[in-house]
C-alpha cells in the first residue's frame, strides 16, 4: 500500500510515504504466508466436503455478523443477500452487454 501525501517543502516537493514489512503489518495486514492460510483451508479442509457458497476467514468458516457491527470480520447480510445477489447480476449483464 503507498499513502502519497502532497505537502509543500522548500520548492514545492512533495512526500511519499510508503507503508511495508512491520508498518504494514501493523496496520491490520498479515503477511503473505499467513494470509493464504484461508485459501489453503478453503482448497483442502475436510470440514468444507460438501459445502459450497460459505465464506471463510482466518483458517474457518466465517460467522455471520448484522451490518451495522464494527468488527473486521464476519459476513454482513447483504453480502448473503439471494435478492441483491440477482440485482447485481442483471446488472452486470446490461452494463457489459452496453460495451
């Protein structure tokens, strides 16, 4: 992730700052091997035989939560929403059928 803050110095330069390694993590990311961890599980837990259409995070399936909560984590509702989910589909299908 780069953050490009313009700010005026002696000549009008300006500074870039550039979150990486302890930085990034600390700002809420995992790094690379542990984020594919949920992707590895999805690929290969015995406990998703079966089960098709759930969510997953940090190694297991994922909990549903109500929209307006402020945790990072879970599925909110709209997310799982068979109404919404058919919206945007025809959606999509008229704007890509108007290229």
């Amino acid at each position: 992730m780069v953050r490009v803050q313009p700010t005026r110095g002696g000549k009008g330069g300006k500074t870039v700052t550039v979150i990486r390694g302890l930085e990034r993590a600390a700002a809420g990311f995992k790094p690379p091997p542990q984020g594919a961890g949920t992707t590895l599980f999805a690929a290969t837990s015995p406990k998703l035989n079966g089960m098709g259409g759930v969510y997953c995070e940090d190694c297991n399936i994922a909990e549903a939560v109500p929209a307006d909560s402020h945790d990072m984590g879970g599925v909110r509702p709209w997310a799982v929403d068979q109404e919404l989910a058919i919206k945007l589909w025809d959606e999509t299908e008229k704007q890509i059928a108007a290229l």
